[in-house]
C-alpha cells in the first residue's frame, strides 16, 4: 500500500498511522471507536431513552414492539486516540556516529506530532534515562506546537553533560507506564535498544494495554567499524569506559554478528508482546515508516 503524499509543518514528511482497534474516547476524532453518537457506523436500534437521539427514530421497530415502546436507530462515532512518545534518553543514545539519535527523536517528534493534530489526537512525550524526567514531560494535548515544543526539550538534552550518573541508565523506561494515559494509547518507543533482556521486557509488559511500535534508531556505524586491521580505541556506549581494541577481519564480522543478532533478539520480543519493530538507521526514512505503519494487519 502507497502511503499518501503529507508534509508536516516547515516542510518535512509527515509519519502517518492507523489504530488497529476501537477506541472508547468520548471526544469525536478520526478513528474507529465502541461510542455511540453522530458517526455513520450502524451500531443497531435501541429503546428510546435519555441521551438518545429522537430524530434517528426506527418505525419499522417502533411499530413492532408489542409494548408500543418508541425504537431508534444508534451509530458510532469515531473518536481520539492518545499518541505518545517514550524515549530512551541514556548514555549511548548520546553516541553521534552517521546520525545523532536525539536528534532523529527530535525529528520524529516533528513528524509525527502534525499527524496526530490533524487526526484530533492528544500527542504526548516521555523521556527516560534512570528514571521518567518530570522536567522534559510534555501531557498529551491537541497541540499545533507539541512536536517543536518535544524538539526543543531535547535540544536541552543533548546540551548536557553525557556522563550524568543517571544518563548511564534506561531503567527509567520500565517505571514510565504511570506517565501514559490510562485508556488505550499508540506508543512509540524510540531507543537504540543498548537494554538488556530483562529491562525490555519490563518494558513492554508494563506497556501491555497500549498499542505499542518499538523504533530501534541503529548507526551503520556500530557493525562497520573504522578499520578491519588496527589499534583503535573503543568505548562502551553505555557506560563511558574506553579499552584499546586490536582489531582484525574477524571481529569487525562478530561486531556485525552482534548487531545483527540485536535486532534479531528484539524483534522476538516485540512479537511476543504484541509490539511492532521498526528499524531506522542513519535516518529517518518517513515515507517508508509511514508505509508499514499504514500496512493491512490482523487486528490488535
């Protein structure tokens, strides 16, 4: 399926979406929902009693109700869906090698943000590193502005010290649910997915009630080292610790492997949850993240 030609605000592609379920806001919005209101959707007839429109009244049901009782016909509506942001702001999302990855979670902010205001969605933002940052929380509004607002507040990130104790951690990621709304949200979680096991599952069992859509930012950087042959000096992403490294044609291809096996180990994971992984690399490549987005699935 060819995704539609958009554009968000300034000029950049739009990241569009599809809500795979029906939506139980009371506010009227672009997406299927179980309300009943002014929508086209036929729900079926009802008795006529409070909140009930008068003017949708059924004769042919009214008519053959024995106790003479007044029948009208009831639609749905279509109503909002709530659209977050969770971000994994550690250490080794500050690593700029092909891309800076804060800044691709700016841009996908930017993206995404425009989407979901002309949707008539609330769009939101969380950012985790040791714990949720209260500081950088953007609620989820019907916001022109949420998506440069989002932009902005990481722009504050990358200007601070990368070796902060708490920025060495993304434990934060598995405490963040409390921050999402309660009723059922589209999640896009936004990590290089430096985690290990135990955190991302966490992480997405307590994201289990929300639709969720696991976007790995990766650098061809990271499985294409410098050099094959070499003295270099490497450094762990997460922790700051630098070793000196020989390398050699044989770890330049165990350093693929591993990456490779990375996004191989998320990728079941994500299934197993019921989440969708999205794989962006130097980039962000919105037409192509708009297509399997809006691709036909089986319901969620």
């Amino acid at each position: 399926m060819k995704a539609p030609a958009s554009r968000a605000a300034g000029g950049a592609e739009r990241i569009d979406y599809r809500i795979r379920w029906q939506g139980s806001d009371v506010h009227p919005g672009a997406h299927r929902s179980r309300v009943a209101g002014g929508g086209d959707v036929f729900r079926g007839v009802v008795p006529l009693g409070p909140g009930r429109d008068a003017r949708r009244i059924d004769l042919r049901a009214s008519l053959a109700d024995p106790w003479g009782r007044p029948w009208v016909r009831e639609f749905r509506q279509h109503s909002r869906v709530p659209v977050l942001l969770l971000a994994d702001l550690s250490r080794s999302m500050r690593f700029a090698g092909r891309c800076d990855r804060l800044a691709l979670c700016a841009d996908f902010a930017r993206a995404l943000a425009p989407a979901a205001f002309r949707n008539g969605d609330p769009f939101g933002f969380v950012g985790c590193d040791r714990e949720p940052r209260r500081e950088l929380l953007v609620a989820p509004a019907v916001s022109r502005q949420a998506g440069e607002t989002v932009a902005r507040r990481l722009e504050a990130v990358r200007a601070e010290d990368p070796h902060r104790a708490a920025a060495g951690s993304a434990d934060g990621l598995a405490r963040a649910a409390r921050w999402l709304p309660q009723r059922r949200s589209l999640v896009f979680l936004l990590s290089d997915l430096y985690l290990d096991d135990a955190l991302l599952e966490r992480t997405l069992r307590s994201l289990a009630p929300h639709q969720v859509v696991l976007v790995l930012l990766a650098d061809s950087a990271e499985r294409e080292p410098p050099a094959r042959w070499g003295l270099v000096r490497l450094a762990d992403l997460e922790s700051g610790r630098e070793r000196l490294v020989l390398l050699r044609p044989g770890l330049a291809r165990q350093m693929a492997e591993q990456q490779a096996a990375r996004i191989a180990a998320a990728t079941r994971l994500a299934r197993r949850h019921g989440a969708s992984l999205l794989v962006a690399e130097d980039g962000l490549d919105t037409k192509a993240i708009t297509r399997q987005l809006l691709q036909p699935r089986g319901r969620a």
